[in-house]
C-alpha cells in the first residue's frame, strides 16, 4: 500500500516537472513568436513607407516636369508678346511716314492655340482606395488564419464542461432537407439511405433553430459524405449545384469531415492536421464573430477556429458532398458506392 502511494506521489511529481518544462517551453516559443512578428511587420510598415515615399516622389516628379515645360511655354509666350508689340510700333511709325507705305507681313512666329488642361488626381485617388481595399480584405483573410492558428496552441485540453454552460439543442428543418433524406430521432438525425446509390443537388439541410449568443452543440457523423456548417438562410450563390453548397460561398462555413478535415469558406480549402473523431463540437460566439470547431472526447481539442463578422441570422446546417471522396468541390455525383451511407446526429450533452 505504501508502496502504491510513493508510486502515485512519483508519477504526479514527473506530471509537474513535465508541466513545468512545457511551460517554459511555451514561454520562449511565445518570446519567439513575439519577435518574429514584430520583425515581419516591422519590415512590412517599412515597405509600405517606401511605396509610400515612391508614389510622392513620382507625383513630385511629374509636378517638376510639368511646371517647367509650363515655364518654358510661358516665356516663348512673352517673347512672341515683345516681338508683336515692336512690330507693332514699327507698323505704327510707318503709317505716318508720307514716302513709304510698305507694310510688313506681321503674321505671330507661332499659331496662337487653347490651353487644354487636365489636373486631375481623381484616377490616382481611387487607384489608392482600390489599394486599400484590397490590402484590408488580404489583412482580415490572414489575419484569421492567424488566428486560428494561436488559438490552437494548448498546454492542457480543455474540458467539455467549459462549453455546457453554452449548449443549445437544434433540429432539423425537413422543410429544407433533399427529397432522398431520411430524418428520424425527432429530427435530430439525417441519414441518407443505402438503395440510393446517388446524391442529386441540393443535397443540404437546415436547422429549424438560429445561433444565438454564444452556442455550443456536438455533431456524430458517419459515412464519407458528411459536411458539417453553419450558413446564412439566404445564401449567396444559392440554387443547384456547387455554388449554393455549404462553403462554396461568402455566407457559410463549413468543416468536411472525410476523408480528412478540411475547412472550406468561399471555396477556400484549409486543410486541418491529425484525425478527426466521429464527434464534432461547435462553438460559435455570434457577437465576438467567433466560429470554433473542436473534436470531442473526454476532453475538446481545438481543430480550427474562424474570426470574422456576422451580419445576418446564423443557422447549423449539414450537406452530403457529391462523390464519395468528400472533395466540396467535385463535379456531379456518380459511382457512389451503395454499401454505405452517411448520417448526421445532433446529440445531447
């Protein structure tokens, strides 16, 4: 007996050295990470002042070119002026000579003409909006991606007690759900059956129930089909085929689940490393704009986490993929192999 509780003592011992070292490990990664990024964004505020002193020095240098060509044109105006006025004065002098009356021909040296002018900065002032623009959106997609990635890094997993406290029961919508869909467990399951054979479009399904707050709900899911999502009712692109598929646009997101995780948004394919088990956790944060997927065991293990903005009612929904190969992107439908089927299940906590 004593034996056993040195042994425990022991093992618990290790368990906070191996705490301690991972802490310290932490720790300088993080001193790392710290450095690295105030090194590549330091370098990036550098570059952009550079751009920034280029497109001056270039406006600057077109203002030196034109105002001296204006200068130039100025003073061959003025000469042309002095010489009309002197000839004039001649023309004047000759007119009240009695024994000469030949006149000069007193056509200008050049051919007077408009002025045509054109100042405007309006195509440079929305050329450096568009730049703007673009490098904003680049900004918020990567910076996402960011931090997806940060929130990933984990000493201990977390509990799933942490989201109880969040858990919102869904159902199904059959109103939305393909025609070849079997619904059972009060709607809190979708099969799609074996005699099948064959996914025809739209092959998706809705909740009946919008995200609210902050939501947590878990998924089973099995097959080689199976897509789990949240999305926008009014989805843009939506309709038949890929487009109006769950990830395939700018108002849903979706993890595939088959034959690896896979994170899709606008038709964008984020791979997600390690395996994915036959439960999937969801937890979304709808005013923070937090979209989180974790898989589900004893504990909850991150497998990625999205940063954006909500900006209508959000909804869980579910989609079979079209081939059995689980690629959100493949073409239409065919060899599915009719020994399998796939199925979703909202479970309780």
């Amino acid at each position: 007996m004593q034996s056993t509780t040195k042994q425990k003592i022991q093992e618990k011992q290790k368990s906070i050295e191996e705490l301690k070292q991972a802490v310290n490990t932490l720790k300088h990664c993080v001193q790392t990470a710290v450095e690295n990024n105030e090194k590549i964004l330091s370098e990036l505020i550098l570059s952009i002042k550079r751009r920034q002193h280029e497109v001056i020095e270039l406006i600057r240098d077109q203002e030196r070119t034109e105002v001296s060509r204006a200068e130039r044109l100025m003073e061959q105006l003025e000469q042309e002026i002095v010489d009309l006025e002197r000839r004039d004065t001649e023309l004047d002098q000759l007119s009240h000579t009695p024994e000469h009356f030949h006149f000069k021909n007193l056509s200008a040296s050049s051919e007077s003409s408009s002025m045509i002018v054109n100042i405007s900065f309006d195509g440079l002032r929305k050329s450096l909006s568009d730049l703007k623009q673009h490098f904003e959106h680049f900004c918020r997609e990567e910076f996402s991606k960011i931090i997806s990635v940060v929130a990933r890094i984990q000493i201990l997993p977390m509990s799933r007690n942490h989201f109880k406290q969040y858990f919102c029961s869904f159902t199904l919508d059959p109103n939305t759900a393909s025609e070849h869909f079997v619904l059972s467990e009060n709607n809190r399951q979708m099969t799609y059956p074996e005699h099948c054979g064959r996914y025809t479009f739209p092959c998706k399904v809705f909740c009946k129930e919008s995200v609210f707050g902050r939501c947590y709900w878990e998924v089973e899911w099995s097959g080689r089909c199976v897509h789990i999502s949240v999305s926008y009712k009014e989805m843009s692109g939506k309709g038949k085929g890929r487009v109006g598929m769950f990830g395939n646009n700018n108002t849903s997101w979706s993890l595939q689940c088959f034959p690896k995780p896979v994170f899709w948004h606008k038709s964008i394919k984020t791979e997600i490393s390690g395996r994915l088990s036959s439960r999937v956790g969801v937890y979304v944060d709808y005013k923070a704009g937090t979209l989180s997927f974790y898989n589900v065991s004893d504990t909850v293990s991150l497998l990625h986490h999205v940063q954006t903005t909500f900006t209508q009612p959000l909804y869980p929904g579910f989609w079979f993929c079209a081939s059995g190969s689980g690629d959100l992107l493949s073409p239409e439908c065919s060899g599915f192999n009719t020994n399998t089927f796939s199925s979703v299940k909202l479970c309780d906590l």
